[in-house]
C-alpha cells in the first residue's frame, strides 16, 4: 500500500517509538495521521492528530473507531513491559497487565478496525510484536508471554483479513531505544530505523519485518531452540541467581 495520502492511526503514539511511526507517516506524506494516546495533550507534533485512546478500554476504542472511519493503515504500537518473571514475581498482576494490553487490547482495536479497513479498500495492520514473540527469558517472561499471544493473533488475522485484501504486518525487534529499554545497558537501535524498516514494508506488501540482527538470528535458530536459544539464557540467569543479593532470599 502507498503511505503518501493515506490515512493512518497509531497508539501509544505520545512518546516512543509510537511518536516516531507517527513523525514518519507525516514524513512519507500521509493525508490524516491520527496519533492515538491514554493523554492525547502528549500528541503534540506538527501533522499529527490527537486522538484520546486506551486500548484496555472497551468504549474508547469503540468511540476511536466512530472518530477515524477513514483510517486505512492502522499500527498497533501500544504496549507495556513490567520486567516480570513467571514464578518469583509478587503476583499475576504484571501478567495481567501485560495480556490485557499487549494481547487483549491490540486484539480489541483489531476487531474494531478491521471492518474500516475493509470498507475503505483493504489497507494495512501493522502490530508491534517483539523477539520475545519467539522465546522466553525470565527477565521479561510474561512480557514474552504476551508477545508470543500478540504473534499467534498477528498470523491469525492475517489468514482471516486476506479475502478483504488487507495487509498484516508482524513487527519483531530486540531492545529500542525508547523508555521501555531504559537503563538496560545492552545494545539497542534507534526507533528510527524501525519506522523506516516498517513502513518500506508496508508499501512493499510485505508480512513480517525482523528490525535487528539479533532478531533475525533468534528466528532462524527456531528449529534448534533448546540448542541454540536457551543454553546462554540458562547460563546467564544461573550465575544472577548465584550472584550476591541474585535469586530468592
Ligand atoms: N523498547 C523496546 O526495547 C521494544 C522492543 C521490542 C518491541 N517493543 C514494542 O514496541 C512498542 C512501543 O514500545 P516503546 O518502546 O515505545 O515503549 P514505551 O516508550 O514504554 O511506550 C509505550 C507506549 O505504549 C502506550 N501504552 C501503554 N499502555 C497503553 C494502553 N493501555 N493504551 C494506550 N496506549 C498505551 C504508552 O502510552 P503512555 O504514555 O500513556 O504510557 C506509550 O505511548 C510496544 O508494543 C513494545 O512492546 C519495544
């Protein structure tokens, strides 16, 4: 699909890679670029319209959908990450929080704009997915649970929208350099270039993009996971746990 006079919404579109998706739709000379945030006073660039939206929320989403029937590319870019492992966090709630955003949320805004998608000639989806769609650290373990929830929905619905001729894109990338992947001192790469790699594909037609070297060498190291994947992941946490204040107490 051509981004020059389209009409696009993204979410989570106040700060982040979300703000830069947006910067970039008005760059490549979109008509309309909605930018949809929880405080829609975050939206403030130049071509860029605020649109009040939290994804966990039934009713504004509906009412978002009422207010941008002319979108026809919609990116699924909100999301949370709560740093939470599976067995040693204090409860389910980052869990909770995590599905209900990334999984359930972007599901809820699939299903409400997938019919304006339709009606307005097929379009694209582009969902914000991550390399933790394809493995599990304990780090982030139920972020990648989520992720991995967001991946399943991602190829479902792209199976589902193909009679409407509507474009899904499923996005995967290691560590951004936006707030979520603050004060982890790893490397990461600039939302920039995700927005670039993104968009090139949207007008390509192509499904999946992998931004970063390391999330294409985490998919091609699927078939031998237990080989490849998981030993230095094991390795690492082994030796946090055993490191002075690492582990349970
Ligand atoms: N940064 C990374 O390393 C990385 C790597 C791979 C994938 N990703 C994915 O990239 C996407 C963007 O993340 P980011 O790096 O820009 O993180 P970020 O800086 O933490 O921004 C997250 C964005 O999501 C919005 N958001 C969260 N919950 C929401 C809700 N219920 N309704 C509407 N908006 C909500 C936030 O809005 P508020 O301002 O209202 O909180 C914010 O705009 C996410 O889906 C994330 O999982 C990030």
């Amino acid at each position: 699909m051509k981004i020059a006079g389209s009409v696009a919404l993204v979410t989570g579109a106040g700060r982040g890679l979300g703000r830069v998706f947006a910067a970039e739709l008005v760059s490549r000379g979109a008509a309309k670029v909605y930018g949809a945030a929880r405080d829609p006073a975050t939206v403030t660039d130049a071509g860029v319209t605020p649109v009040p939206l939290d994804i966990t929320d039934a009713e504004a989403v509906a009412r978002a959908a009422e207010q941008c029937a002319d979108v026809g590319l919609l990116v699924n870019n909100a999301g949370v990450m709560k740093a939470s492992t599976f067995i040693d966090a204090p409860s389910l709630d980052a869990a909770r929080l995590e599905m209900e955003t990334n999984y359930f949320g972007t599901l809820r805004m699939c299903r409400a704009f997938a019919p304006i998608l339709a009606a307005n000639g097929g379009g694209a989806m582009v969902n914000m997915l991550s390399v933790t769609s394809f493995f599990t650290n304990p780090f982030n373990a139920s972020y990648g649970a989520s992720k991995a929830a967001e991946w399943s929905l991602t190829n479902g619905i792209r199976t589902e929208l193909h009679h409407y001729g509507t474009l899904v894109v499923g996005v995967h990338a290691g560590f951004i350099d936006t707030d979520m992947a603050a004060g982890l001192d790893v490397p990461k790469i600039s939302p920039e270039s995700v927005a670039t790699a993104v968009f090139d594909a949207v007008e390509a037609g192509e499904v999946e993009v992998l931004a970063d070297e390391r999330t294409r060498s985490i998919k091609a190291s699927l078939p031998r996971d237990h080989e490849l994947i998981y030993p230095p992941i094991q390795e690492l946490w082994d030796s946090a746990f055993k490191s002075p204040g690492g582990g349970r107490s």
